[in-house]
C-alpha cells in the first residue's frame, strides 16, 4: 500500500498513476477528505483529554483541600463522554482510510510505457528464431492426444473441465522441467530453494496484494478462511512478514515450485481449451528482497534469470515491457516474458517479471536496517516465474514435434527423463 504521508503530500502523481492505470482518481480525493477528518478528530480530542488531564488535577487539589468540586466532576463527565464519542468516530475514519488504500494500486515506475491495453505493450526484444516446418504442426492438444501423455477427458473426470491430468513421459517431462529450472536458479543463478504451504491465510493475501482485490479469483476453504496459492510469490513473500532484516544479508533471493491455483472467474470463453488457462499449474517462482536503490537493477537481472530458462530449452521468445493498464496493481513496472507455440500460431505469457518497489512491504510490514543502528526502512520486493510450466509446454512440445508424431527432448532436459531422447506414442491409461 502508498504511505499516507505520501499520497498527501503527492497527490496529483497519484491521480496521475491512477488515470494512466485506467482508474478511477476519485479515489485519492474521497482518502484525502478521510485523511483530513482524521487528523482534525486527533487534535480535537488531543485537546480535550489534556483539559481532562489539567482539570483533573485541579479536582484533585480541590479534594485536598475539602473544597467542592462537584461543578468541575461534571464537566468531566460531559468531556469524557465526548472523548469517547469523537474516540469511536477516529476508530472508524481510521477503518475506512485503511479499507480504502487498500484498493489504491502502487504508483507505476515513469518508464512505463502509457497506454489504455495489451495493443500499447511495448517489444523490448526477442530472442531465437520460430520453428520453420515442412508440415502442418499440430496443437499441444492434438500432440498429447496422439502421444498418450495429456488427457483433458480424465481430468474432467477427476475434477471437472479446466484441469490437465499428464501420464507417462508427459508427467515425466513435468518434473524434468520442474527440476531443471530450480537447478538453475539455485545453482547458477544464486536462489535459495523453499518449499512453502500450498495453503495461507488472509493476512498472505494481503500482504502482496491479492486481497481485497481478486479474492473472486481465489479458492478459498470458508471453515479455515485459507486460501489454495495462486503463486508461491504469496508465501514466499510472507516469510518476512512483520520482520526487520538485517541489511548486510541483501538481497535475499528465494526460488520455490508449487502448484498453483486460480478460479479464472469471468475467463469463461477465453482460451478454455488446453493448457493455456487453466485452475490448476506448476510454476517455479523467484523471489527477491532487495535495498531500494538497488530495486530496478535488481529487476533486469530477475528477467535475465527468467529468460535464460528459454534459452536453454531453445524456445524463441519475446520480452514485453506492460504499459500502465497492464501493470498488476500491486507492481510498480513489469515485463512479460512470451513464448512461441507454433502449433497455435501465437506468443504466450510464461512470465511476468515485476518490480513492487515498498507496495507489498508496507502491507506486509517487511522492514530492513540499513546499518547496525540505523532505522529501519522498507523493503522492495520484486518477484517472476522462473517459469510457469503450462504454457511452456505448450511451446515445447509444439516446437519440438516432428513429422512422424513424435518430440524431441532439448538436450538439457534429457538427464532429468532418464537419458530419454524422443517421446514416442504411447498408449494412453
């Protein structure tokens, strides 16, 4: 969330933030007038209880010398209970500022491209060359289907549409993904593994900002008011909720695989079929704690770590840099990494990279102390998929099918599939 001190002394960079997210800068204006009745509320009964204080004593000298001072109990009488009243209405000013920056999203970075949608992204560049074919390619669909190692039919059996179930060498090439990638991350990329809950409360949600916002997105189990991850950014950040980190150990950079899980509400109709939007996915996730200064820096080496994954693998693919309206409200500048499918004849996001600079720290109250005695100050947080598996399936095996049906393994996977080479059809359970 913004400090108050700042959206204060700030506010037309936020109504401008706002207006190049496509918001609604009214907002500001509506916390503003909140803000003000706040602090006139706190001087006002700031003075009221240090007369109750002064007359207070004044009673109690009265009573030392067996004065009368029956006048001046009830006016204190009247006094307290006009602490009390104006103390109830400070307590509920004081919920709605809360409630409503809550819903005010971070200031994006001024090298945001502006724009009102996906059309106004900006290509940074591209890396690798599409496949060239001597035949039709066929969809991931039609691969697992003819390969026997995706089976959307028993998924829907299981769990209902939306949900992939993967058999064979196709479960096999999960986890040889799942595994290359926090190789990478943790061996040459410098990543400290974790293996968090796949289940956190309310205060995670909050903490990084999918809470209030998207909780219509989120599976959530009512009798524990848990909620099934999104993304492992949600507990991975939290691991330093409410702490104070000691400066000399940043940056501090975690990589995690989970499930992740996603409701898709209002998706209905958008890419429903495959694995392009599903409920339910495996994502090796970054994480980064870094020093303000560092922040955006930072940010290009997390989207080189991201990409090098690509490379690896050999998938032609593009970094995007989101334009205002496309940034998450919890980010401040993001970049998207997208991946050639050939067999569906499009780029599709893998990764998104984002910078959240003190957004999610403030929420989450994740301090550093820059020196040993210094104060404490906020951290920037930065987080991307390192990556997410579903639609880099997709491009793998679109890019890597041959003629007779079957698909190549990149040679960097083929350690992790047993010294397996080509995936040829199997029968299917």
């Amino acid at each position: 969330m913004l400090d108050i001190k700042f959206i204060r002394e700030n506010a037309e960079i936020v109504r401008k933030s706002l207006r190049d997210r496509m918001g609604e800068a009214g907002t500001v204006d509506e916390l503003l007038k909140l803000d003000m009745r706040h602090r006139q509320l706190l001087q006002e009964v700031e003075g009221l209880k240090a007369t109750r204080n002064r007359v207070s004593d004044e009673i109690g000298r009265l009573k030392k010398q067996s004065e009368d001072a029956g006048k001046l109990i009830d006016e204190m009488k009247t006094v307290s209970q006009n602490i009390r009243s104006i103390d109830a209405e400070v307590k509920g000013v004081s919920q709605q500022i809360s409630s409503l920056g809550l819903i005010i999203p971070n200031i994006v970075h001024s090298s945001v491209p502006v724009g009102g949608g996906e059309k106004d992204n900006v290509e940074i560049r591209k890396w690798g060359q599409a496949p060239v074919f001597k035949f039709k390619p066929l969809t991931h669909l039609e691969i697992g289907e003819t390969q026997g190692i995706l089976d959307f039919k028993v998924a829907a059996k299981l769990a209902g549409s939306g949900f992939a179930f993967f058999s064979g060498p196709g479960a096999r090439l999960v986890r040889a993904m799942t595994g290359f990638m926090l190789d990478l991350h943790t061996e040459k990329h410098g990543y400290r593994e974790v293996f968090p809950p796949f289940l956190v409360n309310r205060d995670c949600m909050l903490g990084t900002g999918q809470l209030p916002k998207l909780e219509k997105d989120m599976y959530r189990i009512d009798e524990e008011d848990l909620f099934l991850i999104p993304t492992a950014e949600v507990p991975v950040t939290n691991i330093h909720r409410g702490e104070i980190i000691d400066g000399e150990k940043l940056p501090l950079c975690y990589a995690a695989y989970t499930a992740c899980f996603r409701r898709e509400a209002g998706s209905y109709g958008k890419e429903t079929r495959g694995l392009t939007r599903v409920h339910q996915f495996d994502k090796v996730e970054l994480v980064k704690f870094v020093r303000p200064e560092t922040s955006y820096d930072e940010l290009e080496k997390l989207l080189s770590d991201a990409e090098e994954v690509l490379q690896k693998l050999g998938l032609h693919y593009r970094v995007v840099s989101l334009c205002t309206a496309e940034v998450s409200f919890a980010a401040a500048k993001c970049y998207d990494i997208e991946v050639w499918a050939p067999g569906e004849g499009k780029f599709l996001e893998v990764s998104s990279c984002s910078n959240f600079t003190d957004f999610q720290a403030r929420r989450a109250g994740i301090r550093y102390r820059p020196a040993s005695g210094a104060r404490a100050e906020y951290v920037h947080t930065l987080n991307g998929s390192g990556v997410a598996l579903p639609r880099v399936l997709i491009a793998l095996l679109e890019t890597y099918q041959q003629e007779d049906g079957s698909i190549l393994i990149p040679d960097v996977l083929r350690s992790y599939m047993g010294g397996l080479e080509t995936i040829t059809s199997r029968e299917s359970i």
